[in-house]
C-alpha cells in the first residue's frame, strides 16, 4: 500500500441491515456465521469495492459494521482511511471492542 498509514490498518466494510452493499443495494454480501468467515466477493465494478478504517463518518442507526480480510492483490485506488479493492470477504461483525475507538457504541439484546 502506498499509504503507510493504510498498511497496519483493520478495514471495515458497512453494509445495510440486510447486508447489501450501501451503494449498490442489488448486491448481498456472503455474511459469516459463527467462526465461519463470509465467502471470497470479487467486485464487477472497475475500482472494486470500498472500505473505510474508520467506520464514523458511514455509520447511521441500523448500518452493520464488519472486520474484513484483503485479497492479496494491491488496492485499486487508495486515501488515507479509504481503499477500493477488487477482492475482499466478511470476517466477522464488528464488535464493540472493535467500535470502542471510534465512539461507536452498539447495545445487544440479551436473552437468558
């Protein structure tokens, strides 16, 4: 990555309450389940998908935040904070340790 400040980054992908994709509502993420991370996405786009290291400034109420794993390949374009990459998946949903340092703050219902 040519933004030092990208190379130790966790990216993090947000996506609708239903896990599409925020700009292009026709495309369902492969989400993870339990331990079992999402599947490989290749993007058709020509920049790829985006991803953000601060997920602040994208989140609004019902916005899903998760952690992602790159595909080897360098970013297509790249910001600081922002990449697009043509091939990424869904580790995990994001957890409020992971939020913590960006003042993000998600209540869970507890059922015992």
């Amino acid at each position: 990555m040519k933004h030092a400040e990208n190379r130790s980054q966790i990216w993090f992908k947000i996506l609708s309450p239903e896990g599409r994709d925020l700009d292009n509502e026709s495309k369902k993420w492969f989400l993870p389940e339990g331990t079992k991370k999402g599947e490989w996405f290749t993007s058709g786009n020509r920049i790829g998908t985006w991803l953000v290291s601060s997920p602040k400034e994208f989140i609004l109420k019902t916005n899903r935040i998760f952690v992602v794993e790159l595909g080897e390949a360098e970013p297509i374009i790249e910001l600081p904070g922002i990449i697009w990459v043509k091939k990424v998946r869904l580790v995990r949903e994001a957890t409020n340790l992971d939020l913590k340092r960006f003042g993000i703050y998600r209540s869970f219902r507890q059922i015992i």
